[in-house]
C-alpha cells in the first residue's frame, strides 16, 4: 500500500489555506502518496467515517482564489482530551494514515504534537483492545508531522509570515484607504480595530501602508500618559497639512498596568483631548475574508510541497514548516511554539522589550520607522547649516514609488536635513527642475499608484554629466536617492566611473530598488513587483471566470522584460499549467509538447489550458503565434484566446507589501545617508534588505546585457509550478 498523508486545516480560518491543502494533494501524488482530507480540523479525525476522505487531484481544482478551507476547519474540545485523541488515532490508523500535515495556529501545532508523543500508546491499547488489528499496529507504529501556519495576525516565531497575514494587510489597507478619503472630506478622526490579541504585526504594518497617525500594540504598552501624547501627534499633524486622523489598534492592546485599551477609549480621547467628533471602525472578519492575494497563493503553495517531502522522509523531529526569505525553512515544530507562546508571557510580565526583540529584527525596526514617519514636526526648522538632499527616481514606474518618496522625505525631514524632489528624472536633474518638500507636501502619497516626482528611463550619457554636476553645484545638494529600476543602476555605474572628471559627484548617493519586472541585484523583491503581481493574478481570476462555459485555452502575456518573475509568480499563483520565460527559451520541440499534452487532456474531458508567457520570452514564438498554433492543432474542439495584459501591471494603487518595502527600504537608505553626511562620505551604493552594497559590486552580481541579476531565487518556483499543475496523464478535467 502507498503511503498515507492526512492534511487538515483547523483553528481560525486563514485566507490562503486552500492554496497549502492544494500543494499537500497534488505533490503527494506528484510524489506517489495517497492524500487524505481530514474534514473540520481535528473533529473529522476524531469521528472518523466520511470526514476523512481521499483527495484526488481535481478534488482541489479550482480552489487558489477561494478564501476559507474547502475542507472545513474547526475548533475541536474533544481532542484536547486523551480519549478524543485516541479515538483519532485509531480512525487515522484504519484508514492506513501515519502521516499528517497541519495547517493551523500554535494550539493547532501543540495539539498535533500532542497526538505524535501518545500515538505509540494508543497503537499498544489500541491493538490490545481489539480497535485495530495486530497488522495496522506494526505497519503504523508512529506518527509523523509536519505544520504550516495559518493564521492572519502573523504571530508565529520563526518564521518571516504566516499563511493568511498577508490577505488580511490587503483587507486592512483597502478599508483604512476608504476611510481616509472619507475622512479627508470632513476632516475627521477615525479609529480602526485590527485584528492581534497578542501581536501587533497586522496593526503596525497596516498603520505604515494606510500612513496612519498613531498605532497602539500589545507588545508596547504605551507609556502612562499615552493620552496627551496622541493627542499631542495628532495635532502636530493636522498644522502640518493632514486633513484626517487615523489611529489603528490592535485588539490586544492594554495599557502598563494590564488594563486593555479599545478602540472606544481611544475615541474618547479625541473626543476629550481634541474636541474631535471621531468614528470607530471595528473591522473583525473582514480581515480573514475575500480573495487570498498573489502572495497568499504561491507562498503556502511552496510551504505545502515541501511540507509533502518533509513528511515522507520523515526522519528527524517535527519541523515547523516556515518560510524565510521566500524560501522554505525548518524549524523544531514545539520550539517555535514554545518561542511564540514566550511572547504572549513577556507581555504579561511586564518585559515589553524582550517581547519586541522576540518579534525580530525587523518588526523593531518598521515600529520605529512608523514614528519617525508619523511625527510631524511643523515648528522645527531645518538648522541653516543642514544638509540639502534630492530624491528623484528613474527607470520604469513601479507602483510604490510615490510610498517610497513620500517616506525617503518624511525621514529625512525627522533626521534633520532639508528634502528636495526632483521632478522628471535625470533630465529633470540637469534642467534644475528641484522643489523644497516639507511633511505635508507628501500627504497621500502613500497609497496612490504612479510618481507624483515623475520617472525618466533617460540614463544620462557621458556628455551630460557635465550639466548634471552644475546643477548638483548649484542646487547645492549635498546627496542623492534614486529610486528606480535597472536603468538607475546603469546610470549610477556611469555617474561612479566618470566621479573623478566631476567633483560634484563625489556625494553619497544611493539607489532603492523599484521595478515591477523584480529584476534588480541583491534582493528578493523590488518596490512595485508584489503589486504588479497582484494586477497579474486578479486579471487572470477574472479571465478563467470568462471561460467557465466554454472548453477553452488562453495564453496570457505578462510584462518583465528579460526577467520572468511575474510570469513564473502569476503561472504558480493562479495554476497555469505552463509558463514561458525568457529564461528558458521556447523552442518548436517544447510547443510541440506542450500541445500534445493539451490536446491529449481536451479529449480526456479537460475544459481549461492556461499558459503564460513573459512578453520577451522568445522574439520569434509571440503570444500571437502561440495562439494560433493552438488554435490550429485543437482543430475546432477547444477555442484559443490571447491576452496581452500590458501597462495596467504598472497602473494599479500599490499592494500593502510594496507600501511597506518601500518604507522598510527609504529607511535603511535615509539612514545611510545621514551617516555618509556625518562622517564626510562620498560612496555610491545601492540599498538592499541586508544594507547598502558599493555600486562596483555589481559586475558580480547582474546579466548587464540580459538586464537581470545573475542568481533568481524565483527560478525556484519552477518546478512546483510543474508537480502542482501538471496532473500525471495530462488528461485530468482540472482547472487551476
Ligand atoms: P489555533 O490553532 O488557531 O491556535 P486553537 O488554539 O483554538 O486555534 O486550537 C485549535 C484546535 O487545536 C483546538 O480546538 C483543539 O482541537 C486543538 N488543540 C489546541 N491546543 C491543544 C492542546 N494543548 N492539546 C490538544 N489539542 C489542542
């Protein structure tokens, strides 16, 4: 008999679990299991009979762009009993189940842990009573697990997200930028209940991409006289230009002496300390609903196929299956439980220090980079010996641009400096067109699409330096910040290697990686790719919504240029059964199977094919061509249709993720600038997560002539976009 996993969802429902229960299925019959749905959480177990069911491949057709679980979750009180456990022990072991993947929070994780040190005794009671026979004992003598977390708030140690945090920072950002353009209209306060009983990741993080006044967490009490406080930022705020006042809390939020604080307290503030008429919205569910975003789909996608390969190697102690950098990570299951719970006792204890270093490094440092942004200062001057700092950008528009200078001028304002917007790119440098930008002058920038600087792709050419290097003379500005794509990295090579004919551009000057094709040195994701990702997924939500009537094949074209990022990250985020990169090539023998494949699964009952090309992938096969070789070898039984996506990739408001990219970015960069401006430096870098890297450190790093880095960590994804849509046979009816 083949092996068998059983995979559940239980506790809180979290958008994206479907995607994870989709991966279990598919690889472990992509890598000759049997996959068993364990339905309700561990109530299905612990009744056995039809709640736990075999999964077939098509069973999970279908599901990516559905919230929920389709096999149900629940919270069962059964199971935190011995003899509850044990009843699930026997119905898994009569269904010859020894393997289990949970996706669930840390009581979720406990539990299952639970079941895998008692499962050797309830197998020996088990077969002594009579419940199981003496062959299902031996061939099931332990339990092996695995868990993925699914949770909305983000609150596990150990790993960068949680399955669900990220749709849940899509529901918030969309509800927090409705109220702010009502609020606007009638110049009034809101305040906004997010979802966190113990961690205030979902609060912090949706504070920074809705550009909020003030947030209120678990893990930092704030201190006594809280009140004054925020009354005290808001009003700064609202002299500095803001029309509105949003305050996000956090449901576990208290005070120091453990009184909680709610969203009502908060309106009474206001209404006592600023004569404010303001309005709370409580935003409970909505968090976990809707359509799981781009994220939500290709990372649990991930975190279940190597969850499969865990399980059936199963030869060490249970692993936390978590991601880390985008890529799968491992941890001992109960000591990221045991770390995660250590927090929730940190903050009852008082040590609210500790509990923030225990949500790493970098929720630390979002939390500080919140203040600096939120804490307008419209009665300080900048000093008249300040440093005098430009931001411009260049490259292609990158949805969060405007997020990322609207942050880069807010910091540099708090860190003291006087900011300069240079509009319209390089030329835009080199005609002097630079404007003085105080903190209210970026107001709204946050959530708005485009550039309100303007971008250029212009790179400089060796005779404009010249101008270039007056203008930075007499405009007097002591540093730059590009923030741009693969052509800022281009023009600063230029700009360094020409520094020594130009005094002038021996200033610090620093790039922030934007570029929706993510095709940028030295870093996982660019300011503008997650949304484009995002525009990418949903078009083609809506373009397999069109075709459900009709037994149809679509190619849809994606933009990135030479870089297949988008395409590859939309192919696994909806289930294309094909992608076509640049990367790879696409040659006459590989659509010749590929239509063999399709055209074989036409007739063995399939109604959708989907394939997705990037718009370079190959000069010669064009989408249009492609299409048409379909159209002809289907010969009338399916019909073809090519969809060329373009520009809107560029146009939409930009995701939560890209908000809060570009702010974690003009951070570090706003940072090293100040510490260049201190210390007399002259460097030329560009910013990624890790720190700044020297400019020359490029040639190790980028294809210049294919115009993308050397190593792509998203060529990972490659082969899980094979084993989770290629159905073995081909010929299955499957969708997704
Ligand atoms: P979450 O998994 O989201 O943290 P809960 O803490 O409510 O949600 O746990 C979900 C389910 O997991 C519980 O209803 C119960 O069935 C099981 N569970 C949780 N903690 C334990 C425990 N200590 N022992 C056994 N089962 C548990």
């Amino acid at each position: 008999m083949s092996i068998r996993i059983g995979v559940l969802t239980s506790g809180g429902d979290a958008q994206g679990m479907n995607a994870a229960v989709r991966a279990v299925v598919r690889a472990g019959i992509h890598f000759g299991a049997e996959v068993f749905g364990i339905h309700e959480g561990w109530q299905g177990a612990v009744d056995g009979g039809d709640q736990i069911r075999r999964l077939e491949w098509e069973d999970v057709g279908n599901v990516l762009s559905k919230g929920g679980t389709l096999i149900g979750t629940a919270r069962c009180a059964a199971f935190r009993e011995r003899d509850g456990r044990k009843q699930a022990a026997r119905n898994l072991i009569v269904n010859g189940i020894d393997r289990i993947i949970v996706i669930g929070g840390d009581g979720s994780l406990t539990g299952t842990d639970r079941l895998r040190e008692e499962w050797p005794e309830f197998v020996a009671e088990l077969a002594a009573e009579g419940d199981i026979t003496a062959e299902q004992a031996s061939a099931h003598q332990r339990l092996i697990i695995a868990g993925l977390v699914g949770s909305i708030d983000n609150d596990m140690v150990g790993t960068d997200m949680t399955i669900g945090t990220d749709s849940a920072l899509h529901r918030i950002t969309e509800a927090i930028d409705a109220i702010s353009s009502t609020a606007a209209s009638h110049q009034r306060s809101f305040v906004v209940e997010v979802m966190g009983r113990h961690c205030g990741y979902l609060a912090v993080m949706s504070a920074i991409a809705g550009a909020a006044d003030y947030v209120l967490i678990p893990e930092r009490p704030p201190a006594d006289d809280w009140r004054q406080h925020m009354a005290h930022v808001l009003r700064q705020s609202r002299r500095a230009g803001r029309r509105t006042s949003i305050v996000v809390v956090a449901e576990g939020t208290q005070d120091r002496q453990g009184n909680p604080i709610t969203a009502e307290d908060v309106r009474a503030v206001l209404a006592d300390e600023m004569g404010e008429d303001a309005r709370v919205t409580i935003l409970g569910h909505v968090q976990r609903g809707g359509t799981p975003s781009a994220y939500d789909r290709w990372m649990p996608s991930l975190l279940g196929h190597a969850a499969v390969q865990e399980v059936l190697r199963g030869d060490r102690e249970p692993q936390l299956v978590a991601i880390r950098g985008n890529r799968p990570h491992f941890e001992p299951l109960m000591d990221a439980v045991a770390a995660t719970r250590r927090v929730a006792s940190l903050i009852e204890e008082g040590d609210y220090d500790e509990a923030m270093a225990a949500r790493g490094r970098s929720f630390v440092q979002m939390t500080r980079a919140f203040h600096q942004l939120s804490e307008a200062r419209p009665d300080v001057e900048p000093a008249p010996d300040c440093s005098q700092i430009g931001v411009l950008h260049c490259g292609g528009l990158a949805p969060g641009m405007n997020a990322t200078a609207a942050s880069v001028i807010r910091l540099g304002i708090d860190a003291g400096h006087e900011m300069f917007g240079v509009y319209g790119g390089f030329p835009g440098l080199i005609d002097g067109d630079i404007r003085r930008l105080g903190w209210g002058d970026v107001e709204g920038w946050a959530a708005s699409g485009g550039a309100n600087l303007g971008t250029r792709r212009t790179i400089p050419t060796e005779e404009d330096l010249y101008a270039l290097s007056r203008s930075i003379e007499t405009s007097g500005l002591d540093a730059l910040i590009v923030i741009g794509g693969f052509n800022a990295y281009r023009a600063l090579t230029l700009i360094h290697d020409e520094r020594k004919r130009f005094p002038a551009l021996q200033i610090p000057i620093v790039i922030v990686p934007a570029s929706i094709d993510n095709n940028l040195p030295g870093l996982q994701m660019a300011v503008g790719a997650d949304t484009a990702l995002n525009v990418a997924v949903n078009s083609v939500d809506l373009i397999k919504m069109s075709a459900t009537a009709a037994k149809r094949a679509f190619v849809v074209e994606t933009m990135g240029r030479h870089c297949g990022f988008l395409t590859l990250a939309t192919g696994v985020a909806v289930g294309a059964e094909r992608v076509y990169l640049h990367e790879d090539g696409i040659t006459i023998a590989d659509l010749k199977a590929d239509i063999d494949w399709m055209v074989e699964g036409f007739r063995g009952g399939r109604s959708f094919y989907l394939a997705i090309r990037n718009e370079e992938a190959s000069p010669f096969y064009t989408t249009d061509l492609i299409t048409r070789m379909f159209e002809a070898e289907g010969q009338g039984a399916f019909s073809v249709r090519g969809i060329v996506l373009g520009h809107v990739q560029q146009g939409a408001a930009p995701s939560p993720f890209d908000r809060i990219n570009g702010v974690r970015l003009a951070s570090q960069a706003m940072a090293w600038v100040s510490e260049q401006i201190a210390s007399g430096g002259n460097q030329h870098v560009f910013a990624t997560p890790d720190g700044m890297r020297g400019i020359r450190d490029l040639d190790e790093l980028v294809d210049w002539e294919a115009r993308r880095p050397l190593e792509q960590w998203w060529l990972e994804l490659k082969p899980i976009l094979d084993d989770l849509s290629l159905a073995p046979g081909g010929a299955d009816a499957s969708r997704d």
